[in-house]
C-alpha cells in the first residue's frame, strides 16, 4: 500500500508540472455508481474473436459476455460475472488471426461455447452492446438466434466521441484519453474496458457515455436505398457516407444505402433527385429499430 501511495504521488507531482501524463494500469472494478436509486435494467457487453471477417465464411472462436445493471438515468452500478469460452472451429485458425487475437489452435481444442448459458445470461437483458456491432452482431446470431430478438447498441459509432473531445474511438484511445491503459489480452478484458469507459461522464455534455450510447441507440433511423443509381455516381455516394448492399433480399434491394435521423431524410431525398438521378425518383426507404440494427437481416 505504502509503495503504491508513493508512486501515485510521483505520477501527481509529475502531472502538476503540465509536461508529462501519466496513465494509470485499469483495474476493473465490480461496483460503479452508488448514488442512483435503484438499479432497474440489464445490459450486456459482448465481445467476439473470429476466424475472419465475413460471418458467411468465417467462424467465432472466442466469445465473452459481461452482464451489467444500469439506472434509468444511464449511471452503470454493478459488474456481474463474465462468462468467457473458447469455440474450436471447423477451419484452421491462420497465423495472422493468431498475431492478432492471440488465440492459437491448442487454446481452443475441444472448446465448445455452451448455447444454453449464453442464452440465460441475455434473457433479461434490454441492451446488447458491443464496441463494432456492427461486426459482432451478425456473427452473434450464428452463436443463437435468441441475439436476433434483442436491441443492440454500439459504443463504437453510437457515442460523440470525436464531439466531446477524445482523439479516437478505438478502445485504446478511448482510455488514454481517461487516463488509463490495459493489456486487452482477452475478450473479456475488453468488455471491462468498455464498461469502465461508459461508465464516465463525457467532457462536454457531462452525462454519462452510457446515457448518451442509449440516446443515440433508441433514436429513430431510416435507411435511404439508392436504388438504380447511374454508376457514374457511385463515388458521389460514397463520398456522402453510402455503404453497398450486394446481397438483396425482401425489402434489401442490390443497391447504395445510408442511414440517417428523420430530420435528415427530406433533405437526402432533395440531394438524391438533385445529384444523383436528374430527376424526380422514387425512392426507398425502411426504419431501422435496435432490434435490427448492424445485422445483416435487413
């Protein structure tokens, strides 16, 4: 105790001067905010590794899962236990998702994930989050489909990061930026990280990450389909933030698509007909709720 006091008073004296910022080892914590009434929801944070990227050809070969309880207000309280398991894939694990993820082939020999657990554990959750949901949710709904029935939220792309003054959104950056490092050896390790991150007051707004994650999660939002655009004005689209669907189905048409507010769509419909087509198009567009949100369904 008495050498750890010290060395944090070297590290004060240190940032007093104004030239130098010490970051501190993370130390997960079980327990948050105490000064909220009542703890009266459930997320879950999740993190997944992969054989790849493409859930069609690849496969989950980690999976961890961290349960939390959270105020109406946004104030995280308790960490509850992680559940974490290996997956043993039908296809090699590279060596470069090895490099990566630092999972070798011996790690997860004879691993199983246990479906029925992961299933209870979500159950009462009201909020899955990850930190790129918008890669682990597709990959989770093959894991069970008990994922697809839950809303989902990303703390990756759903909090102002950039607005509030932080120098990235990557977890690394994230903590720096609080004051911190971790080692993020494992899956779990990184959704205590996340946690802790959401649990902080943001610099600007003052409220919470978590509350402004669930704002952002639960605002309406509608997908624009740019459906027969000319191809010569394809970098048009993608220049304005318009992402390519090339596998259509019912009500997903083989076409660009953008996702914005309802305030926004008037006036994308105005830059559609204007920029892109030449004329008075019809055009597409379907809501989009956290219950579909970064999957691939829609």
């Amino acid at each position: 105790m008495s050498k750890n006091l010290h060395l944090d008073q070297l590290a004060s004296l240190l940032e007093q001067t104004g030239d130098y910022r010490v970051l501190r080892r993370l130390t997960p914590r079980a327990t948050y905010d105490q000064t909220a009434d009542a703890a009266v929801a459930r997320g879950v944070f999740l993190d997944l590794e992969t054989t790849g990227l493409d859930p069609a050809m690849h496969e989950v070969i980690e999976i961890a899962l961290v349960p939390f309880t959270y105020s109406a207000d946004g104030q995280i309280l308790n960490v509850e236990e992680p559940y974490c398991s290996f997956q043993d894939p039908f296809m090699p694990i590279s060596p470069e998702i090895t490099k990566l993820t630092g999972i070798t082939p011996e790690m997860v020999q004879g691993s199983m994930i246990d479906v029925a657990e992961v299933e209870r554990i979500i159950a009462d959750a009201s909020w899955i989050c990850a930190h790129n949901s918008r890669f682990d949710r597709p990959f989770a709904e093959q894991i069970t489909p008990a994922f697809a029935r839950k809303r989902w939220a990303c703390s990756l792309t759903q909090v102002p990061w950039k607005e509030e003054g932080f120098g990235g959104a990557k977890l690394g950056y994230l903590l720096a930026d609080l004051g911190f490092f971790a080692s993020f050896h494992r899956a779990h390790e990184d959704c205590l990280a996340a946690i802790e991150i959401l649990s902080r007051r943001l610099p600007k707004s003052e409220t919470t990450a978590f509350a402004k994650l669930i704002e952002a999660a639960e605002a309406p939002v509608y997908r624009v389909w740019a459906s027969l655009a000319p191809f010569e004005r394809k970098d048009a689209l993608k220049a304005r933030g318009y992402r390519w669907n090339g596998t259509p189905n019912p009500g997903r048409p083989k076409a660009w698509y953008r996702d914005l507010p309802e305030d926004l769509v008037g006036l994308e419909f105005e830059y559609l007909r204007r920029e892109i087509y030449g004329y008075d198009a019809d055009i597409l567009i379907t809501e989009v709720t956290p219950y579909d949100r970064f999957s691939n369904r829609i």
